[in-house]
C-alpha cells in the first residue's frame, strides 16, 4: 500500500510538471509569445490560441505517457529497491520530458516566426521603447538585508542549538536515510561534520539573496500604450515575488535546520518526515502557482486597476527577438542590463553578453561544490 502511494505521488509530480510547464504560453506575457514579439491585433488571434493549446496538449500527453510506467510497477521486490529504481526513473523522465517540451517549444515557435513574417506590413510598425525615470524611486522589492538578517538568525541557531549539545550527540551522526527512514549513510562527530549543513544553509541565503537582486534590478519592461498601469502592474509583481523569495527562504532554512537536528539528535523515527517533505513542496508549488495566476509575466494578469484600462489595449512591445536566442537567452552585447525579464515563463533571466552574468552562474555552480569539498 505504501509503494503504490509513492508510486501515484511520484506520477502525479511528473503530470503536475506537465500541467504547470504547458499553461506557460497562458500566464506569460501577451506581447511576446513563445520567445516572439507581436504586433497589436494579432496576440489574442485564433493562430495564436491554437499554438497555445496545441503546446498544452502535447505537453499534458508527454507527461501522462512518462507517467504511466509508475502505475504498473509490482510489488516483486522491497519497498526500498522500489522506491530506489522509481526515484531513477522520475529523474530520467524528467530529463526526457523537458528535452521533449524543448524540442515542442521550438517547433511551434518556428511556426509562429513564420506567421508573423506572413502579417500585412502596417501591423508589424514597431512601438518607442519607454523608460520612467523614477521607477525605481519606490521599492520594487523586500529590501535584500532582510533576506540576509532573517536567514541568518535561523543559521545561528541551528549553529547554537547543534554546538550547545555537542557533549550529548552520538560519536556517529546519520547523514543518509533510505525511503524507509533507515540511516545508511554516517558521518564522525566533528566541528567539520556539524557544520556541514549550516555551511549549505548559508550557501541557499546567497542562492535566495541574488533572486531577490535580480527582480530589483531586472530592466524594466513598460507597456507604451498604458504607461501608468503597466508600470503600477511591473511593481506589484516585483514585491509579490520578493515577499514569495523572503518567505521560502525561512522555510528552506527552517527545514534544513530540522534536519541537522534529525541528524544529531536522533529524531528519524519520531517524526513523520515524509508528510514534513511533501508538505513544504506543496507550500512552495501552492504559493508559486498563486502568484502565477494572480499576477502572469511582469504583473500583466493583475486586475487591481483602473477598469477603464481594457485588455485589448495591449500592443506590441519593441521588437528585439534577435536579441533573444531560441526564445529564452537574452544576448546583447550593447544593453548595460545584466538581469531581464523572461521572454518565456515567469521571473527573470540574464543578460548572457555580460561577462557579469557568467561569473554569477559561475560562483553559483562552483560554491554548492567547495562546500561539498570542504564538508565532506
């Protein structure tokens, strides 16, 4: 019964990914589509509504068929085998799922560059780039000190609680536990071992911080037909997504810090770890969605405006799709920007012709592995 509960969790995960991943042309921005800037007139069109549907559907019938195998695993060997070879599988199905996705993604967007090639020449004029001056003047996000203050207090005191009780902890600590809550991996007691967790909670304050940075900085994207409400709307899902950042950061720290003391403190099998789990994915997903819906791609979906403000009024933006490779890499060498908004999806994304951005991907793929390095 277990087994075939995991089993259902594990596909029901890899069909919520389809869901969530195929609604993206749906909450995006309507100036761009799949990674493609279009005209007033044409961006609510029956061509576009049908790429849109037709990237759900195959989306939704990629994950359902990756999903399927799940159902139909037996029960010949230990739950622990199983689970093993399930959590194997739903990593390779992802893998498969998103290159599947990609390849989609890039099939209709060649599609619709062809359509818009294809459209009578007034509707392709191209629109003034808007810059207000002043939209920085309010605060666009919670401010980043207190991500740090916030996250940090709650790395003390798992440092504190963790070297308070160092007397009491086993000369053997846990690090590794089966699906089924036995330990199989163990470590020495050691101010190097304690640490070890602590060391990765200060390295996902950095991760949250510079998330929290990049909606501060994103260059702004001002709507010029309604400058007012798109720069009210651009705001608005700023701060919703920096107050998000800030709050998951307390539950990421909060959980990794349960964890150092399940570890040190023997606690395994006196929580239900699992549902601990399960139910800090389901907040994050919750609140993800939420936002998505609420507010879409750079605060466009959100309604709390002048009702005088219709949704037809949205027009094309400026038309800088060389700029975008593939749809979703921003390259170009002459904008200052570093940080962006995506073209595709929601949040932001870099600048890949600074050199800026490089060395951040860089130190965020190269700290995670010196922690590694030096805790291990």
């Amino acid at each position: 019964m277990k087994m075939m509960l995991f089993n259902w969790f594990m596909a029901g995960l890899l069909v919520l990914i389809g869901v969530i991943n195929g609604m993206t042309p749906f909450y995006g921005r309507k100036t761009s589509q799949f990674g493609i800037s279009l005209p007033n007139g044409f961006q609510n069109s029956e061509k576009i509504r049908a790429l849109k549907f037709r990237f759900f559907i195959l989306n939704m019938v990629t994950a359902v068929l990756l999903a399927l195998p799940f159902l139909f695993i037996g029960n010949s060997f230990s739950y622990e085998i199983l689970a093993k070879w399930s959590a194997i599988y739903l990593m390779v199905s992802m893998v498969i799922y998103f290159l599947v996705s990609g390849l989609i993604f890039l099939k209709i967007r060649n599609q619709l560059k062809e359509y818009k090639k294809n459209l009578p020449r007034p509707a392709m004029i191209e629109e003034e780039i808007v810059v207000d001056t002043s939209y920085r003047n309010n605060p666009l996000v919670i401010p980043g000190s207190v991500i740090i203050i916030t996250n940090f207090l709650l790395i003390l005191i798992t440092v504190c609680i963790t070297f308070a009780n160092f007397d009491k902890i086993p000369p053997i600590i846990p690090t590794h536990w089966t699906v089924g809550n036995v330990a199989d991996g163990f470590a020495e007691k050691s101010v190097k071992s304690l640490l070890a967790l602590p060391a990765l909670q200060v390295v996902l304050m950095v991760v949250m911080y510079l998330s929290n940075y990049s909606f501060q900085k994103a260059k702004q994207q001002i709507n010029a037909s309604k400058i007012s409400v798109s720069i009210h709307q651009n705001q608005a899902f700023r701060f919703a997504w920096s107050v998000y950042l800030l709050l998951v950061s307390i539950l990421i720290q909060c959980l990794l810090m349960l964890i150092q003391f399940i570890s040190i403190f023997d606690l395994m099998d006196k929580l239900n770890v699992e549902f601990i789990i399960i139910g800090f994915v389901g907040l994050v997903i919750a609140g993800s969605l939420f936002l998505t819906v609420k507010y879409g791609q750079g605060g466009e979906r959100y309604r709390k405006l002048d009702p005088s403000q219709s949704e037809n009024q949205v027009v094309a933006t400026y038309d800088d799709d060389t700029h975008w490779k593939l749809g979703v890499f921003y390259f170009n060498p002459k904008d200052p920007a570093i940080w962006v908004e995506k073209r595709f999806g929601i949040g932001t994304s870099m600048n890949f012709a600074r050199g800026q951005s490089w060395g951040m991907m860089i130190g965020i793929i190269v700290l995670p592995l010196v922690v590694i390095f030096l805790f291990s």
